[in-house]
C-alpha cells in the first residue's frame, strides 16, 4: 500500500475531515456509557438528586447542620445561602416552590453553578449526613449502633423521643467536635466523597419531600433530561458515522477512478518494450480487480482501521477513570484476545496469499480455454481441459473452506471472551458495589467500555484480513504505474523542415529486444528518397517487422539512428513523427462500432466521397455495398464477423484515410488473393503518388515494381536493389522469386 500513497495526496483534507469526525463519534460513543451510568447512579440511586448541596432547606434543617460546622465552614454556607421568611420579596413564588414556608423560613442557595456546588458538597454532604443520621436515631435509637459505631457514648441507651438536637445544642463546642470526628471518622471508611455526596443525597431527598418539594418529579425530570441528552449524542455519533461513511466511499472511489486514469493513461504511453513486460490479461486485471481491492480496503480503513485505536484507547481512559482497580480485567480480555487473534492469524493469512494465486491460476486456464477455444475442440481436448479446470477449481474450494473454517471459530470465541469478561467485572464490581467502593452505574460503564475495546480490537483484526490483500494488490498496480516510459518526447524537441519531404534513412542501426541476449537487427544502412517505394523481403523471422516498427518509434534503436527529412526520429515529438506516418500493422485490428466509425478512427472530419474513395482504393467496396447497411455495418470487437482478408482491406482504407507522406505496409497483402492483391497495388500506386512507401511482403509479385528492394535475413540486410538487379545478383531473391514465379505459373 506504500507504494500508491502519493495517489492519495488529494484526498489528504478528506482523509482528515474523517478522522476528525472519527473522534468526533468515538467521543460521543464514549459519552454514552458515561451518562448511562449517571441514569443509574444519580436518576435511580439517588432519586435525581445530583449533589450534597440542596438547593433549598428548613431553617431548622440548617440549624442542626451548623451545629456540626467549624466556623469556617459555617461563613462558607452562609455565603451561599440567603435565608427567605414572610417579609422577602417574592415570597409568592418560594412559597408556590417551597410550601413548608408557611410554617417556617427556609434557606435557598443563591448560585447553584458548578464551581460553588463542588466547593460545598463535602461541607454539605457531611453536614446533611450527620443530621439526617441523628434524625433517624431519634425516631429509632435502636439504629445508633449501626449509623455511627464510634459516637463514644451510646445513644440506644437514651429514652425514645429524647430531643437530641436539643441536648447537642446544650454540649459545648468541643464535645460537639467530638461527636463530628467520630462521625468524620465512619465516613472516612464508606469510602470518598463521592459516596458521601451519594449517600449524602438520601438526606437532601428527604429534605426535599420536608419542603413540600414534588420529588418524584425532580427524578423523572432528572431521567428524561439525561436521557434526551443520551439521544443528542447517539445522534451527533450517527450523523459523524454517516459523514465518514459518505466521505470514506468518497475516497475510496476517487482513489479508484484515479488509479485506473493513470493506469490507463500510463498503458497509453506504453512503448512495445513496456508493453512485453505485462500481459494484456494481467494489465487488465491490474485495473479491475486489484483496483477494487485497493477501493475496498481504503473504504474500511478509514471507517473502520482508522476508529479502532481512537475509539479502543478512548474507552481504557474512560474505563480507568470509572474504576480504576479494575484495570486487571480488559488487561485479561485484551492478552485473550490478541492470544486468539495471532493463532488464527497466523493459520488463516497464509492461505490467503495461496488464495489468490489460485484464483490467477483458475483465471489463466479459463483464459487460455476461452482464446483457444477451436484448438482445444479441434484436438478433442475438452475432457482434459476439463480435469485441469476441475483441479484447480476444487484447489481454490478447499483452501477456501479451509479458511473459512478457521474463522467460523473467531465469533463464538469472541462472545465467550465479551461474556466472560462480563461475568468477571460483575463479579468483581459487585464486590466493590457491596463494599461502597464504587456505584452500580459506574460497573455498568466499565462493562460497556470493556466491549467497546474488545470491539477496537476486532476491527483490527478486520486490517490483517484485508491488508494482505490489498497489499498484494497495490504492488501489481503500483507495478505498473512506476514502469519507466522508454519513448518519451525529446526534452527540447525539433521539428521537421518544411516542407516536409518523406525521405528515411537508416544508419547503420542495430535493434535488441528488452531482455534478449542478442541483437534482433545488425548494422543496417539504406536510404529511401522521397516518394519512392520500396519493398522488404525476408523469411519468417528475419526481423522486417522489427526493422518497420522503429520508424513510428514502438521501439527505439538500440544503436545507429533513424533520420527522416534529415531529422533524428528521436528529436522531434512523437506526435509530429507519427501523424506523418500510415502504418497498416501485420495483425489487422478493428475496435467495435461500425465501418464508418472504424474508418473515421484516423480522420473524424473525412466527408463521404474520401471514405468511399479509400475503400475503392482498398478493394473493399465490394464486400462492404453488398451488404444492406453498407458503412454503417455493424463490427463486433476485433472484426471477428469479417474475414481476414476483409480486414486487411478495411485497416488499410482506414490508413489511407489518414493522407499521411508516409506509408507502411506490414505483410497486409498476405490474405488476398494474387488478383486483388494486383489491383489493390495498382489502385495505390495511383492514390499514393509522390508518397514515400514502405511494403513488407513475402511474395515477390507485391513488391517486384518497387524502386528498391531489401532482402533480409537474420536480422541483416543481404541483398539490395530492383528487381531486376536482384534477380542478377542475390542468390536467396533469385531462388524466392523463382520457386513463387513458378507457382504463379500454375495459378
Ligand atoms: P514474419 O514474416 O513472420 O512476420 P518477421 O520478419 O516480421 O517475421 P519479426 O516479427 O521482426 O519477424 O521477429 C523477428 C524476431 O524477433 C523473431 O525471432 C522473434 O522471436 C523476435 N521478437 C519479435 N517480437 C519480439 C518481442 N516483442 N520480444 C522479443 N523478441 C521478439
Ligand atoms: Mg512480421
């Protein structure tokens, strides 16, 4: 994946929008648990009641409270505190709040913000504690034993309906004292302040039903509220999960359809050595299939491999932050976990890349099958074919089920390692539940957090399926993106004289295929004037093709040089070569369309009169007006629904169509027959006047006209000259032309 990075630069700002809005959902995804456990805790647990700090209590109430403060503590609740009675402006509406005021004042905090609420609950929380204890020994003394342990003198022992508050006002202050240490004491054992706010709320609930206050209200009210908040972040995760969703295809189908534009555009560029590193099958396959896996990988990577790490770290924070004591046990699922991913793993990746060499080798035999398909028949090979097909494909089935297999265990083992960690936090949590230590909602979050990091991990896990794949897929793309282009534009290009006059000349130019060990072409040297012909001549294999695809440039000489007009080929834009010449190549192709779009592939604006007058040229009239829809007949991909010869005819129309000065003609007359061959040749030799001509043939009757003619053989030119200097002094011409001549005698 390395490899294809600088594809992704631009979509680099998507990419981070995304990971904002990862963490913007890890966030809200790990709020949730949070403000569930405040449900719990503080809607259920503590009947809505937030803090030790109420905001509203009977003077009375306070009284007894400040009969347990230090001085300190005391100015600090009256600061926050302002007494209302009969005569205090809107008294209207405490009273409509606090119905208890007919009787008696009440105190009402005056700010109620975060801060102030912090800086008195453990005054409070204490404060309300100690009276809300000593109000239930009144009406119960038999409770004194268990509420406060240490007092030092033993309340049971009192008369019931003894008014404590009244003997402790008669204590004197230190006594008073006393009794509060002792009591600081037994809250310094139920464990922080955090459980004193709780079991501190108790008492201000009741607090709350002495004013007359509608508690149940002020739970439900509590409840509905958190909950409603609960469903504002679960909708700001959905809505960042849709965005990176939306953005993540995004990016992955803008990565593909950039990967597959510069494959394309890199394969446009291909020069025939480049074009015999790769096959044509392989190439396409590149940018199909190994693009989607690319695409596909890069879609879960930012969804998913992106938001594990965010997300898994996250929940440890806020795990560790809930209960910290129970860190022991994600450690435990995590070691499970990362015990069975690596077992699996390691069994099952393998097998993938086995997986994919299997299908290439399943492709291959149906490809070969496919293309060669009337030889397989006509050896009556099929059931042969058919064991090799079957083979392969039952190979690719197992390995398949193979690894399926082995992932059919991750699941279930995956659940038993959720529940299993479960279990243990509930078992361990309700131990420390049991001990005050921590809150029910707060095991309840730690639980989720927990699964929240088993799921990181699973989402990992996701990577290790997915990157090999994509990995091997980058480096076959990548392959073929960072192929050196050998036949580029020169760097400061030239241009031809004009007027452009066609003459080529070869100086002493030798050829070797990329990756062969010797030259295809040794030393060749001979000049062609403008608006001659010439023909070439050669056994199979002697390199005339070779020699006549160094003129358009599909491979570059590999020593010598090409000069037309006077200019190195190599100096001037390939562009500006290649328009100048008409190449009819050995292997005639057609794309699919029509005649006429094929025809109109070298000139779109050529008029009808140049169309029919190229076909005319080209023999081709016949077979194309004897059909109903003349130029507008269909062609299927490659022209397979014409005949070889047809096809010929038709690529050479196409060339014509083009008027370039130079023309070349590669083995095209093979498939005519000698009598079409000839009026072809005669019709060309009037349509092509004063163009520079090129003919590869075998037959001699094609090129016997031409003003010179090149004989080779082995990559060398042995023989040079006309026709009829040739048949004076090349042995080879001379024993060709003889043994054809012959057979056209008996035509
Ligand atoms: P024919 O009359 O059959 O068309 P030819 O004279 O045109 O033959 P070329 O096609 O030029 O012959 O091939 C000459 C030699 O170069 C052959 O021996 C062939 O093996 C080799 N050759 C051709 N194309 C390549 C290639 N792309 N890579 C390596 N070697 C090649
Ligand atoms: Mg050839």
């Amino acid at each position: 994946m390395l490899r294809i990075t600088k594809y992704m630069k631009p979509f680099l700002l998507m990419l981070l929008v995304s990971v904002g809005l990862l963490f913007v959902q890890a966030d809200a995804d790990l709020t949730l648990p949070d403000y569930m456990s405040r449900i719990v805790n503080v809607g259920i647990q503590q009947g809505g009641v937030e803090s030790a700090v109420p905001e509203a209590l009977r003077k009375s109430t306070m009284d007894r409270i400040f009969l347990f403060l230090p001085d300190g503590a005391r100015a600090e609740v009256e600061a926050h505190y302002k007494l209302v009675g009969k005569y205090t402006a809107g008294y209207e509406t405490y009273l409509q709040k606090y119905p208890v005021l007919a009787k008696e004042p009440v105190y009402v905090l005056t700010n109620a913000d975060k801060k102030t609420v912090k800086q008195l609950d453990p005054i409070m929380g204490k404060g309300m504690l100690i009276v809300f204890g000593i109000e239930k020994i009144e009406s119960n003394p038999a409770q004194a034993k268990q509420l406060m342990p240490n007092m030092g003198f033993d309340l049971s022992k009192l008369p019931p309906g003894t008014d404590l508050f009244a003997l402790l006002a008669k204590m004197s202050a230190s006594q008073r004292a006393q009794i509060s240490t002792a009591i600081n004491q037994r809250f310094a054992t139920i464990g922080g302040e955090k459980a004193i706010v709780q079991a501190a709320a108790q008492a201000v609930k009741a607090e709350y039903d002495a004013l007359g206050m509608n508690t149940s209200k002020i739970q439900s009210s509590y409840i509905l509220h958190t909950g409603a908040l609960m469903l504002l972040i679960a909708l700001i995760s959905v809505i960042a999960t849709i965005s990176v969703g939306y953005l993540a295809a995004k990016i992955a189908a803008g990565l593909g359809r950039d990967l597959r534009h510069f494959l394309f555009e890199k394969v446009m560029r291909f020069s025939g050595a480049e074009f015999d590193r790769f096959s044509t099958a392989s190439l396409i396959t590149r940018s199909t299939n190994d693009i989607t896996q690319i695409q596909t990988a890069m879609m879960i990577m930012v969804r998913m491999v992106f938001y594990a790490p965010i997300i898994g770290i996250g929940a440890i924070i806020h795990a560790l932050k809930k209960s910290p004591s129970m860190w022991w046990t994600i450690a435990l699922a995590v070691i499970v976990l990362i015990g069975m991913i690596v077992t699996v793993f390691s069994i099952a990746v393998p097998k993938f890349k086995l997986i994919q060499m299997l299908i290439d080798k399943l492709n291959l035999i149906m490809r070969e099958n496919l293309s060669g398909m009337m030889v397989v028949r006509a050896f009556s090979r099929q059931p042969n074919e058919e064991k090799r097909f079957d083979a392969a494909n039952v190979d690719l089935t197992k390995t398949n089920l193979f690894v399926n297999r082995v992932f059919v265990v991750v699941m279930p083992v995956m659940m038993l390692i959720l529940n299993g960690v479960t279990i243990l936090i509930l078992w361990v949590g309700a131990h420390q539940v049991a001990q005050s230590t921590m809150q029910v909602g707060d095991m309840i979050a730690f639980m989720q957090y927990a699964m929240q990091v088993v799921f990181a991990f699973l989402m990992l896990a996701m990577m290790f399926i997915l990157f090999p794949r994509a990995d091997v897929s980058a480096n076959r793309v990548a392959d073929v993106l960072d192929t050196d282009i050998t036949i580029l534009n020169p760097p400061q290009p030239r241009t031809f004289p004009a007027p452009f006059k066609p003459a080529i000349e070869f100086e002493q130019v030798s050829f070797r295929y990329p990756d062969a060990k010797e030259d295809m072409l040794h030393d060749i040297n001979f000049s062609i004037q403008a608006g001659q012909t010439i023909g070439i001549m050669g056994t199979t294999g002697s390199g005339k093709s070779t020699l006549i695809n160094l003129i358009p440039r599909f491979y570059d000489v590999t020593g010598g040089a090409i000069h037309i007009d006077g200019v190195d080929i190599r100096e001037v834009p390939l562009e500006a070569l290649r328009d100048r010449i008409g190449y009819v190549p050995q292997r005639s192709n057609l794309f699919a369309g029509t005649v006429e779009s094929n025809l109109r592939y070298a000139d779109e604006h050529a008029d009808e009169a140049t169309l029919r007058r190229a076909l005319e040229v080209a023999q081709a009239t016949e077979f194309i007006f004897s059909k109903p829809e003349g130029m507008r007949t269909e062609v299927s991909q490659g022209g397979i629904n014409f005949s070889g010869g047809q096809r010929q005819r038709l690529t050479i129309a196409r060339a014509l169509i083009k008027r370039s000065p130079v023309y070349i003609f590669d083995e095209c007359f093979s498939a005519l027959d000698y009598k079409t061959d000839a009026q072809l040749r005669r019709a060309l030799h009037g349509y092509l006047a004063n163009r520079t001509i090129i003919i590869v043939s075998q037959r001699v009757a094609t090129i016997k006209a031409s003003d010179q003619i090149i004989v080779l053989d082995e990559g060398r030119v042995i023989c040079k000259g006309t026709h009829h200097e040739l048949m004076e002094t090349c042995k080879v011409y001379r024993e060709i032309a003889l043994s054809q001549l012959k057979q056209e005698a008996l035509l």
